[in-house]
C-alpha cells in the first residue's frame, strides 16, 4: 500500500513551483520573453567553456577506470584536491579525509543532518531560509526551531537564539549568502554566534554543530569575499555544491567539508559513508566528481548577478521599498507594499512581474525576487515595476 | 555531537570489504595478478565505445541545458524513452510518468521500500541476498523479515514465504538474476509468487508490492530471456541501473518503472518526488541520465561472464562442490567442503583464492564467487583451487 504520509505531502504543493508554472503557462501566450519571471534560483549563465573541455577529455582519455565504483568514501585524489584548494584559501588544515564528496549540497546536508543529529535532538533555522529545509530535516527525526526574522539587517537575532538553544539542540543550519535575502552573515555575527555557541555547549556538556550551506559562496558582490564559517567555529561542516558558482545544478556534485577541529573529525566521513547506504546514496557520479576536482579554482561568469542585483536594489529603493542591500547570491527579499505579501505578489501578476512572497521562507510580509535572470530583461521589468507600485500603490 | 547509531556501525566492517583488502594487500606482495580475488561485484568489461561517444556528443552539442536544473520527476524526453523501450521489450504499456531515474539502483531501492512501505509494516527478503539490503532499509522504519534459503535451486521456499507473509507484510524484495547465487527465478517460481500474493492480499485486504533489483538483468546464459517479474505480478516497481549492463557502476545512473497496474500508479512518480526531499536526492546527473535515455538498447559485451561462469562451474562440479548452475549474474554459490564457510574461506586464502563466505547473505556453510574477472586470471585459478581442495579437503 502506498505510503500514506508521502501521499498526502502531494497536496501541500510549493509555492514557488505553482508561480513558476504560472510563469511559464503566461509566457505561452505572450512570449516568455515578455514574463518578467523572478521565481526560480535557477543560474542563468552558462557553464566555463574549461568545464566542458575537462569532461570531453575526462572521456577521451578513460583508461578504464572512469565509470567504475569509486571507494566507499569518496575519490581519493578529488578529496585531496579540495581539501588542498581549501586549505590554501582559507587557512585551515583540511586533509582528504575530511572531504565527502556528495551529490550536490542537498545530498550534502542530508548527510550532515544525520552525523551530528539524533533523532529526538533539534536543529535551529535562522529565518528567513530556504524553504526546502524542513521538508529535508522532517525524516531525520529531528525537530526544527526556528529564529525569527531580524528584518532590520538579516542577520541573527541572538536574543531568540539565546532563549531558544537548549540542552536538545544538536546543530544550527546557517546559509550565508543567504536564500532568500541574499544577506552574508558578517564576521561580527559569526564571532558573536561562535562565542554563544561555545558558552551553550560548555553549559549543555557537548558539542553543539554549525551546518553551514555554501552553495553561493563565490557569488558576492562589492568585491567582498564571503566570511568563512568554518574559521570562527570548529565543530562546522560546510556543504558545498558546482550548482550555482560552476552554473551547473543538473549536474549534482558539491561535498560535506568536515572542519579538521571539530568533534570526531576523523570519523566524519566514515559515519557519513554509513548514512549512504541508508539513504541510497552512494559517491557522485565519477564524471562530474572528477571534473570538481581538477576545476576548484574556477567559476563560471557570476558578474551578471552583481549587474542585475544593482539595477532591481536602485529601482526599489527609488520606489521606497525597504530593503535590505545584498551581498551576494542572486537573491534579495524586499518588504512588499501591504502586510499581505501574498496579496502584493498577486497583483504583481496582473503586470506580468512574478515574485515570490515570503511566507514559506518563514518571512510574512515581505517577498524574494530571483534575479538569475538575462539582465536585458530586468531592464525591461524596471519600468513595469513603477508602473505597478505607482496604479496600485500611488507610488 | 556526532550521532551515536551510525559511530556504532564503524565497528561492523563488511566481510566483502576486509577480504577485498587482503587481496589488494596480498596482490602488492607477490603482484595482484597472482591473487586470484573473487570477492567483489565489480564490472570487468569496458563501457562500450558508443556510451563514451554519447557523452562526448552531448557535451559539445550542449545548448545551454545540459548542465542545468531537470524537472523533479525527472527529464520527460528520457522518461520517454525508457518508457518506449520497456513496452516494447516486455509488453507492459508503461508511460514516460511511471518512469523515474534515480542515481543508481542503490537509490531506484530506497525510493521504492519508502513509496511502498509505512514505518512499522514488513519487507521480506529471500535468502540468500544482498548483503546490503538490510543496512539499506534500516532507516525506513520497516523490519526485515527473511524467508530461508532453498539451497537446491536458490528459488523460494513457498512454505516459509506464506507462513512470514502478515497483515503487516508492505512489500517482498526480489534480486533475480540473483546475487549472490547467480540463480534466475523461474516463471513457474514468479506465478506461484504472483498467487500467493494475490491470495494474502486479498485475505489482508490491502495491497503487497514486489520491489524487483534487476541490475542484472541483461546478464543471462545459455541464450535464455530473464522472466520480467512486473509481467507476472501487477504491483511491482522494478529497479534498474546501468551499472552492470552498461558496466558504468560509477556513474549511478538507474531508474524505478512503476507498473502502470500497480495501485496508485499514477501517482506513485510524484509520492517518489517527495521521497528525494528527504533523503537528499535530487535529479541523477544530467548528462549520464540523456545517455541512458538515448542508449536503451545498448549493453556492454557481457558474454564474458558466460565464458567465466562455464569454466568455474566445470571444475567446481568436477571436483566433486555442490552448486547450483546460474542462470546469469557474475556470481555463482558453491557449497563449502566443510560445515563452516568462513574457515574455508580461510583455508583458501593460504592458495591466494579468495572467496567471500555466504554469512553475510544468510547463506552459512556457501560462499560466492565473483567471476566479474580476466578470463586469463580465471584459467590460472582453476589448478590452484583443485590443488586446495584436493590438498586440504582430499577432494
């Protein structure tokens, strides 16, 4: 019999996927050139030519090996050539051993929920948050707490973390830069959140985990580098992914990045072979894992993002939307124009501008704009957005 | 702090694994083309030369999708032609909707106990199997029930099978060919599964799936066609992967074919949608996912392993082992010569034969031969394993 709990999940359809097929269903009969389509986080810029030319010569020169099974725990010479590209960038000892190649950063974080939770314990999310997080955390069997929204700066109100970390909480789930608001948490945020963490661990009798999901990490924007969790706070595991910084989310590679100081850091990647077999993963494909390996220092063109992000800031802001500036991603999440974000994005429709509102991002009131998008055409909605704030709004 | 269950797995080393690396250790003393290891289940024939030349092609005629997001059941066009490819092979009218890839058999498997069972009901299992399995399904809240091996043919011990069958009985799991025996299960063992099932069914009043692991199924002897379980039963999801067939085990690529009879078939897609969630799975690779749509009716040359299996059973049959003679795989199941198989595993080891002993796949006093090797290494083997048994055993 079918699995009942799975099914009745079919109902609660995402938001974001149904505006996104409005999206496209809209662009069927005006041409989709005409939908100003902010929903999907779906990169927009091609791959580096140098990614498809190490994958053509990946398969030219197979002596064999190729498409075989990897070792349980990953390829050892990728391992090396991240924990390498690691260490120099950002001074911390990683070896191989502490690099579990994954299937992307979803595959990452399932298998970082599971090594430094059990079930019973709880995880804390910093809203706002990428709104896939509690569906990902509910089979795990850990609960999910969440921090409320510091709107002024999205950063981390440390005050409700403070009430809400107890004796049960295994790990926080950080995203810096950050889906949706495209926030970076700054040093000052991770000092503070270390030290905290520190003080509660010491009060609690164990560690208390940071995961910390870098999947925009090379996107930043005002020629700032993104803080590294990993060097304010031993017990991190950072997960990674080629999805947005290599433009290539099909192709499901990133890694867990096991921080050499944390608690049983060489352990790490052994427990989180054993949690593979039970959540029917197994290495990367070997392909796509290789071509991570040999390419660590490249991206693809993330400029685009920086370009789009500062006409739509402008833009809004020269409306009056409060809003707080972005400092990497290809996210930001202004206040919408009535407390009702739903209703706004709503009406948005009506000029063909398709928003996401905040609720399932644990941000009522305000909306997530994805600006992965051809920057000609966000030069084409600006005018569109006036128009709308102004008939609506009086603007 | 790092999670309690998992850390207590690292003790259990897998017997597969400590054998394989006595070999590898062995093989560095006196060559490892004079260790003649058995142990591992790992594709010794090369992809064929079109599956590099697909790849390849699809890299440099990449229009900007290649790389990019597929929808979350899966890229429609490959639905679509494993779908085509199924129906018209075995005569099911499957659709691109009860098509769904997954990384892997590995991963087809953990959606399909979780699509079909609910934390708390049964699976069986039909010794001897995988030793994998039970680690697999141990997070999905299902227990594992074991029906004994039938040691004459390897088929089904239809008394214990209907005496284990409860109202809590979710699903039985199939591995046909088999490994670790090689066996094929016969259509007169897959109809009288079919009435069985139907029968508890019906008595229990709620459906009971057959979850078919049919990596294997292109690896048959004697020119025969393995019988297509889903043909036999309606309420069977199959699992298949191309990494014995297309000898690609490191490019985890595979699917799950729902049944289009099977109940709720419809939706069985999007409840394996939601499974990914959860366990962190996502899409498999883009690119190996095109090639396995556009290669449907491609194997590796596997006619190897028919060479290999003949020459084996020949010499163990004439030293006088009880054996049943497989019907595909790259895997055969001898009785030892003595009562313990793992003190005769030992014993052969002093000759650099190394056989993996059947415990591990609920089948004490066998053990498995994985013939996935040179056939040069197999011939050079075959006078060493007389020499053992006739010197240790004086057989």
């Amino acid at each position: 019999m079918i699995n009942q709990t799975y099914k009745a999940m079919l109902g609660n359809k995402s938001v974001i996927r149904e505006l996104s097929e409005f999206a496209t269903a809209r662009g069927k009969e005006i041409g989709y050139e005409n939908v100003f389509d902010y929903t999907l986080g779906n990169p927009s810029v091609p791959v580096p030519q140098i990614y498809q030319d190490v994958l053509i010569r990946l398969v030219q020169e197979d002596d064999g090996s190729l498409h075989g099974y990897a070792p349980t725990l990953g390829l050892p010479t990728v391992k090396q050539q991240i924990a390498d590209s690691l260490r120099k960038r950002f001074g911390i000892p990683y070896e191989a051993k502490h690099i579990f190649p994954t299937a992307g950063a979803g595959a990452a974080l399932a298998h970082a929920y599971r090594a430094v939770g059990t079930p019973g314990q709880e995880i804390v999310l910093v809203a706002p948050f990428f709104s896939e997080y509690p569906a990902y955390i509910a089979p795990t069997g850990l609960t999910v707490r969440i921090v409320e929204p510091d709107f002024e700066h999205f950063q981390i109100r440390f005050d409700r973390l403070e009430e809400i970390i107890n004796e049960k909480t295994a790990a926080i789930l950080l995203n810096s830069p950050n889906n949706p608001t495209g926030t970076v948490y700054t040093e000052e945020t991770l000092k503070k959140l270390a030290d905290l963490l520190h003080r509660k661990a010491e009060e609690y009798g164990h560690h208390i985990f940071i995961i910390s999901d870098e999947p925009y990490r090379e996107i930043s924007f005002d020629g700032k580098t993104v803080p590294y969790t990993a060097s304010f706070y031993e017990d991190t595991l950072t997960c990674y992914s080629l999805s947005k910084s290599m433009s290539a989310p099909g192709d499901r590679i990133g890694y867990v990045a096991v921080n050499p100081a944390c608690e049983d850091a060489d352990i790490m990647g052994p427990i989180m072979g054993q949690i593979s077999r039970g959540i029917g993963h197994n290495c990367p494909t070997g392909i796509v894992t290789r071509a991570m390996g040999e390419l660590t220092e490249v991206t693809a063109d993330l400029s685009v993002y920086e370009t789009n992000m500062n006409l739509l800031y402008d833009t809004f802001r020269d409306i009056g939307f409060e809003l707080v500036r972005p400092g990497g991603t290809f996210y930001m999440m202004p206040k919408a124009l009535e407390d009702d974000a739903v209703a706004f994005c709503k009406k948005a429709l009506a000029y063909d501008l398709v928003f996401v509102p905040g609720d399932g991002f644990c941000a009522p009131g305000y909306f997530r704009v994805a600006y992965c998008v051809q920057t000609e055409k966000v030069e084409r909605s600006l005018p569109v957005l006036r128009k709308f704030c102004k008939e609506v709004y009086g603007k």
